[in-house]
C-alpha cells in the first residue's frame, strides 16, 4: 500500500536521503521516474523485499548516482516495496539533476 506523502530529497549528514520504491520482477533493471511522490525503479529481482532485491537496487542507484556502491544504503524498509535510501557523498541537488530530467 502506497504511503501518502510528497517526494522528498533531503539532505542528510554528508549526503541525501530519498524514498524509492521498487517494481520486482521487470525484465531490465531501470529507472521508472516518480509515481505518487516516489521515485520507482523496476528490478530483475523476485522479491522486493529479498536481500538480492536490496543489493540489486544498492548497485543501481550507486551506478546511476555515480557514487561507490559503500555509499549507498536502504536505511528503512528493507522487507517491502517502499524502501529509504541514504546516500552518502552527494547533495540533494545532484539526486534532482541525475534524476528530475528521467521519464
């Protein structure tokens, strides 16, 4: 069930933290834009919740950020679909640059 809340990046000690939620089971993993004031990403994983399905996003965002993959964090709903990710090393401003002009 969708949480009923605007998209927020928001700056974080040394970094930015952001709400994503996760499409398993996609062909490719990609980035899906931002759907209900949350950033979507479909995985190839089976689970969203499963700990393949966590590092799987881990290692995509920290490519698509173009951050170390150590810098990347799920620091609250690793076990469902809607997960907070905090990363560390960039500004809230170059998580909206990165990702406000994707579909």
């Amino acid at each position: 069930m969708p949480l009923d809340r605007e998209f927020r990046i928001t700056d974080a000690k040394g970094g930015a933290a952001f709400t994503v939620r996760v499409v398993t089971r996609a062909v490719k993993t990609e980035f899906a834009g931002n759907e209900d004031g949350t950033l979507k990403v479909r995985l190839m994983a089976s689970g969203a919740g499963s700990p393949e399905a966590n590092r799987e996003l881990t290692a995509f965002l920290a490519t698509l950020l173009n951050v170390p993959l150590n810098q990347v964090e799920v620091v609250a709903g690793e076990s469902g679909r809607e997960k907070i990710i905090s990363v560390m090393g960039i500004t809230t401003d170059d998580v909206d640059t990165m990702l406000g002009g994707n579909p």
